[in-house]
C-alpha cells in the first residue's frame, strides 16, 4: 500500500529505471500485491530505447526473441516488422506496453534518485529524489541498465567545441540534420558503426576517429515475412523456453568440433555460414573453443579480417580498419549495415588514433598529433561507464554506513549480481556478475525480475523485514565469476566488459559467461535450498544479525 506518514511518502517498493527492467518489475510486483512506484529520469519510457536515438540504432539480437515473454496475448497481439528492429519500432514496443498494462499511473518521470539511504531500525530504504522528495520503500530495485551511463572522451578540451555536439547515448529527440555539414565522429563501437554509414549518407564529410577498431559483420537486415512471424508466434512456448535454458539467451545449435580439428575449408564455410546469416552468436558458438581459445579464435579473427579487406578498397584504410589488438568477441562484436562499405566513399576518412592519437578538442575542431581537423559539428559515439555507472552515480548508503561505490572501489562485488552484502532489501537488475550484456538482456531482465518476485512474496508469507547476502556467499559469487571469465578469453581485451575504457575503474570481469541456463538454475537450486546464502530477519527484529 501507499502511505503517506507525515515524513514523506512510503510504498513498498521503489525501482528506479522505466526500462524493460523496470517496467516489467512494476507489472510483476502488482500481480503479486505490492505497491510500487517507478522513477525515470527521461520524460517517456524504453530507458536505452529511449535515450539511444542516434541514426542507425537498432537492436542486434533478433526481434523475434528481443521481446518480453511473460504475456501470451502481448506476443500475440505484436508483430516485429524486421529481423533486427530498429530503434524506434522498439520504442513503439515499450510505449505499447505501457500502456497496455497501465504503467504509466506508477511511474514517475523527470524524476531521478540521487540518494538512498538504508535505516537498519526501521528497516526501509530512504530514497531522495531530484524533487526534493524523500520516499520510503521496504524495497529498492535498481532498474537503472547496464549501459545508460554515458562518457564523453577523457581529452584535453572536450566541452571547448563552439558547434554542436551529440552523445549517440543522449540523442535529440527530434533528430539532427547533417546535411552539408563537416562531422567528426570520435569512436568506433556499436553505436558509431551503426550511425556513421547514415551520417556519411547525409554529410558533406565525415572523418572517423578510431581508436581500436573492432570486429563487425553485416546484419543482413530485411523485413520479416509473415510467415516468418506467424511461424514463431506458433511456437513461442518452446522457442522461450530454449532462450532460457540457452547460452547466451538465443536458442542456437551447440558446436561439437573445434575450430582446430577441422579442414580450413570446413571451418571458413562455418565462418562463411555466421557472416550470411548476420549473426554474432553463430560465428562466436560455430565451434566450441572460439572464445575460449586463442588459436581457434585467430582462424575467426582472420576470416572477419579477411572480409574487410575484401570490402575496404584502399589497402592502407583496410588495414587501419582490421582489429589485431584482441581475441574475436572480447570486445563487444557488432552488426553493421554498410559499416566497411562506407570507407570507399569519396566523403569518409579514416583516422587511426593509435598512430596519431587525438590531443584536443579546440572551438574549431579536433587536433591529433600530425593534424588539425574543422568541423561544424561533433559526434561522441565514445560509449558508456559500462555495469556499474548508473548504480555508484547515486550515492547508495548500505548498513553500517558503507556506500556502494566504496564497496566497489577495488571491483564489483555481488552474490547472483542481484543482491550486496551490507546492503538489506537492495536488488540491481542484470547487475554486475549476472549475464546481463552477455545475452539476450530481455531474457536476463525476465528472470532477474521473477526472482525478486520470489524473494519478495517469500519474505511477506513468512513475515520477514528484510534479506541480505552473507559476506561468504558474495566472496564465492565473486570467485565463482571471475573463474568462468579466467577459463575464456574475455580478460586479455581492453574492453568495457573489463571496465577498462574508464580510467581507474578496476579491471574486472563484470558480467557472468557461465550461461543463461546453467545461471538460471544456479539461482533456482539456491531458491530450492531456502534461500542459500542469503539471512533474513523477522519483522521483529530490530537489526540485521
Ligand atoms: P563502446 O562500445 O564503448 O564504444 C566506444 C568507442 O569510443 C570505442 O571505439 C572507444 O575506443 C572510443 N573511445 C572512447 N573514449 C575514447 C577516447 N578518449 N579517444 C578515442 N576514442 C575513444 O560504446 P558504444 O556506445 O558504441 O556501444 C555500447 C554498447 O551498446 C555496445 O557494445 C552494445 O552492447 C550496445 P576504445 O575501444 O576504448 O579504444
């Protein structure tokens, strides 16, 4: 119930974050009972949907199985249009479910948390809002995404450009005109690969700023036919259920050979296979050691190499454009559009960073060490402060005093990637040492969101005030993580997976590689062995044990 105390308001739970996350957890905790309030920060809901509006933006895991499951007739009642939707049939998505369910009438928007502070006496959590509110809540649910924290590039001058600059992360809603501009855009991950091929189609020139380059493949976008639609609709039931019990959050046939064992024949018509298809998991599962051994991930690696060499005309930009600096897959792979394509454009210029690195950003435009360059506008595509950046940004006191960001100061540490030790009743949705950003996130977002559904009504039928994970059951979470990341090759790459792309952010592993399905029963074993790992305290009782 909502109540108001005379001190604030108090509900029994507050997520923050009007995501998929956050909108399927208000949904999930009212069939279940509970009051619950939503704070956004945006004006409308689709959290990285929202925000994420920069040309060419677009979903790289199949619409087909990139949408919520928890609703027969919702799957029914929508059709994707493409094989990989864009951003704003995604959008359109999340605002249908809004509004079917009646979302809207919980969620508060223009609101952001900045603080919330744990009273062990009383048991709930004092969340201050941007409003000056300060709500209480038993329960708090980071829904705040994996990759909503935006970084602009750590040089000398950055905000100093007098033209306008854009964020792919923050992009204005309605839209930006290049036409006849010159534009620079500094970064090369999935969000300037997507956009730069439709900025270069409008722009007098572009000049790309690449600081590593990464392994990209077409999408092979097309529009879904109806039989297509009408046939997975058809078998919704099973294909969910193998997304769950899945790897990554797709079902894909299992590889039995490695790279290493077969002809090169075999292996490059496997690769071959991936690249037609446009599809990330096939080429990184196509054998069973590609992302786990370094000489079966090079016979990948070249073939992907070779492909841009086939496509990038000028042997110099090719080369510029091959990623020899880590394994295939360690750095986020993307699907592109005309990505490789768009370097034979007369407009295009490629600028390797790594041989002339970038030195300032000026009123005019951007120096590197050899040149100057002009421009009337500037595009950041230079990502996000991965896992962790949208949690710390508030400043989340637990039991004891302790915050979130100084428990974090040397790595993240969680038990399931849900729940924090010294942090009561607390829950971050695909949080760190999850799967999260390693599947299909709509999969991950549903399981996470039933569990905290599980723990909540286990808490209200046995009269409990709170749950917290023991100090033992978070430092084996912890190991158990970073032995499933030590037995892949993901920590021998720079990547934002390794908090490497934010200065003195520790290098760790943040998501869990074990897989989708063998996490799901992890968590379902713990759930059956009650509540392993987790103490829980009577209503009563006045502090946590
Ligand atoms: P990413 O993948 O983190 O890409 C950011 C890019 O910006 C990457 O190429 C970076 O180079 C580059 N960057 C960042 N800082 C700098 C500086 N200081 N100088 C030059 N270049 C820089 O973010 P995206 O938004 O593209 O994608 C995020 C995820 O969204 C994506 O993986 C999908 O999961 C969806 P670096 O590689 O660090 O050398």
């Amino acid at each position: 119930m909502t109540q108001s105390n005379g001190e604030g308001r108090s509900v029994d739970v507050v997520i923050v974050g009007a995501g998929f996350g956050g909108m399927y957890m208000l949904h999930h905790l009212r069939q279940l009972g509970f009051a619950a309030k939503v704070l956004e920060r945006g004006d409308g809901v689709g959290g990285t949907w929202y925000w994420n509006r920069y040309p060419g933006a677009r979903c790289d895991v199949e619409s087909l199985f990139y949408s919520y499951s928890f609703d027969e007739q919702l799957e029914q009642e929508w059709s994707w249009s493409e094989k990989y939707s864009p951003q704003p049939e995604i959008l359109t998505y999340a605002n249908h479910v809004a509004d079917r369910f009646d979302l809207r009438r919980d969620i508060e928007f223009e609101t952001a948390v900045d603080r919330a502070v744990w009273d062990d006496a009383a048991a709930v959590w004092r969340i201050h809002t941007s409003k000056g509110e300060t709500i209480s809540a038993q329960h708090y649910v980071m829904a705040s995404g994996c990759l909503s924290h935006s970084k602009l590039p750590e040089i000398k001058g950055v905000h100093s450009f007098r033209g306008p600059t854009y964020h792919t992360g923050h992009w204005p809603h309605e839209g930006v005109d290049f036409t006849g501009l010159r534009v620079g855009v500094i970064g090369t991950g999935s969000s300037g690969i997507q956009s730069i091929p439709l900025i270069a189609q409008q722009a007098a020139h572009v000049t790309v700023f690449q600081r590593t380059p990464n392994f990209s493949m077409p999408a092979g976008n097309r529009l879904l036919t109806e039989a297509e639609v009408s046939s997975m609709k058809a078998d919704y039931r099973a294909q969910r259920q193998a997304a769950k019990e899945s790897g990554f959050g797709v079902p894909v046939e299992l590889p039995t050979k490695s790279a290493l064992e077969v002809t090169e024949e075999e292996r490059n018509a496997k690769y071959e296979q991936g690249w037609s298809e446009g599809n990330l998991v096939a080429l990184l599962l196509a054998f069973t050691d590609v992302i786990t051994d370094k000489a079966a991930n090079d016979t990948a690696a070249e073939f992907i190499r070779n492909k841009i060499r086939s496509i990038v005309k000028d042997p110099q930009t090719a080369e510029d454009l091959c990623p020899f600096d880590h394994p295939v897959g360690t750095k986020r792979p993307c699907l592109d559009t005309g990505y490789y394509e768009t370097f034979n454009r007369q407009n295009v210029r490629l600028v390797n960073l790594r041989r002339t690195p970038l030195t300032e950003i000026t009123p005019s435009g951007v120096c590197t060490s050899e040149e100057t360059f002009e421009f009337d506008a500037i595009v950041f595509a230079t990502g996000f402060d991965a896992m962790t950046g949208a949690l710390v940004n508030v400043d989340i006191e637990g039991r004891d005093g302790i915050t979130l960001k100084d428990k974090w100061k040397d790595g993240t540490r969680t038990y399931l990637g849900l729940m924090v030790h010294g942090f009561p009743n607390f829950y971050t949705i695909t949080g760190p040492a999850s799967p999260s950003v390693f599947s299909n996130m709509m999969v991950s977002i549903e399981q996470h969101v039933e569990l905290i559904g599980t723990i909540l009504s286990h808490l209200r039928n046995n009269h409990k005030s709170a749950i917290e994970a023991t100090k033992e059951a978070e430092d084996f979470w912890v190991e158990h993580n970073n032995e499933a990341g030590a037995a892949t090759l993901y920590p021998l790459a720079n990547s934002w997976y390794m908090g490497s792309n934010v200065p003195g952010k520790p290098r760790v592993l943040m998501p869990y590689i074990g897989g989708v399905g063998v996490y799901r029963q992890e968590c379902d074993e713990i759930v059956a062995d009650n509540f392993r790992g987790f103490t829980m305290r009577d209503a009563r009782t006045p502090a946590m044990a």
